[in-house]
C-alpha cells in the first residue's frame, strides 16, 4: 500500500499506484466531490493576492478549481507523488492555468516559514500515520502567515451507523493505523496541539464511503 519516494513513503492517492490513473472518475463518482470541493473553497474565503497552498494535492482538482475562482491568487501545489503531479500539470496545462505544482512531503514541507495565507487539504490526512499527521500540521502552521487559516475536507467521524460500515471500504484500501484519528474525529484535538487556535468542524457530507467533514484553524 505504500510505496517508496525519494527518502520517505506514502500512500498512493487509491491506496495502489496502479489505481491513480483512474483516481478522478473514482472521486467524482463516489465521493460528491463537486459539493465538497465548492464547500471548502467558499470556507476558506479566498481573495487576491492571496499565496495558496494544496497540500497533497493529488491530479490538481482542488487547486485548478481555486485558481479558476480567483486569478488573482498565486496557486501551489505539493504532493508527494510525482506521476499524480504529471496528471495535475496536464489539466492546469489544458485549461491555461499557471499553478506551481512541485513534488515534496507534508512532513518537511519546502517553504519558507510564514509564506502562506490559506492552506487546503482535501482527502489527504487519512492517508498519514499518527505521526506523520502532528509533524504535518506543525509544518503547516509554521508555512503559515500570522493569522493564516488551514482549511480542511477529509473523512471524518462517521455520521451514523450505515457511515461507519461504508467507511471500512476506505480503511481496507488506505490503511486502519493511517485513518483511526479520523474515524475517531480527533482532528480538531491535532490541529489545536500543533498551535491552531479557533479550530471548528465545518460542513458534513454523506458519501458513498463514508462521513465528509470540513475543519478549519487558524494560525
Ligand atoms: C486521496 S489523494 C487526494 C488528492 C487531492 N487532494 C484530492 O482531493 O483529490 C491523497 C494524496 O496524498 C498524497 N500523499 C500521501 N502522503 C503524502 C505526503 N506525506 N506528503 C505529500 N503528499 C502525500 C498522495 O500522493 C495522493 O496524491
């Protein structure tokens, strides 16, 4: 399920590499990605010049949508995985839009300190491990500005019973140690210990998979 990259490892965006090519239509099918995706962004109230980072941001849906939304936003985009980066690029390149994609970890992110007005995370932290989650949302907060604001769609504590047990599904493909903090909705308690102030527990959608949840914090 992992897969070795440069000095580190990660889980691959379907949980397998081979799946990744067909990532998109999976998602958006699934998953009612439309709704969530224009959910996360209108929470995390973009306005140019804002600088914007995607963290994990996979084939570029999230960060191509925000770029389209608000040209005047500079858009990067990290992921650890460089041929979901080449799908990422391609769309950008189809539709004209310049976003900086660039390969890296979450857990030594390659920004200078205070560089970043707004962080989004779609889908991502259910595929980090306890510890890799607390070293990511410390180097979120230090890539923040003063008063910057992480912003949040991923798995969730389950919304009912039917939720809990389509969320198996998931934690088959992507890992139990890797998704328990977010079945147990203890992401709010994460980003409060790595210095998030005003943290809060947005939005919730119901999917084929599992519960949704939006959160935001701030820096
Ligand atoms: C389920 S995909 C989500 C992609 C995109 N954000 C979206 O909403 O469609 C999870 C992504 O996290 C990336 N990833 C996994 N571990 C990572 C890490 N430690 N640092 C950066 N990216 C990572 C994977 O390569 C994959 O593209």
């Amino acid at each position: 399920m992992s897969e070795e990259n440069s000095s580190d490892k990660f889980v691959p965006a379907l949980g397998f590499s081979w799946l990744t090519r067909i990532y998109d239509p999976v998602v958006g099918l699934t998953t009612r990605e439309q709704r969530f995706k224009s959910a996360l962004l209108a929470q995390a109230g973009l306005a140019a010049p804002m600088e914007v980072l995607d963290l994990a941001c996979g084939t570029g849906t999230l960060a191509i949508r925000a770029k389209r939304q608000h040209p005047g936003c500079e858009i990067t985009g990290i992921d650890a995985d460089d041929r979901i980066l080449k799908i990422a690029r391609g769309k950008a390149k189809k539709e004209g839009q310049a976003i900086n994609f660039q390969q890296g970890f979450s857990t030594k992110l390659p920004f200078r300190d205070r560089h970043f007005d707004r962080v989004l995370s779609s889908l991502f932290f259910h595929h980090l491990l306890p510890d890799a989650k607390q070293l990511t949302f410390r180097e979120v907060h230090r890539v923040l500005k003063p008063g910057g604001q992480l912003h949040i769609a991923d798995w969730g504590k389950p919304g009912s019973f039917l939720m809990r047990g389509l969320f198996y599904f998931i934690q088959l493909l992507d890992g139990f140690d890797n998704t328990r903090d977010n079945v147990q909705g203890r992401l709010p308690e994460l980003m409060r210990q790595a210095g998030f102030r005003n943290v809060t527990t947005g939005r919730e959608f119901s999917t084929m998979f599992g519960t949704m949840t939006l959160y935001s914090g701030q820096k």
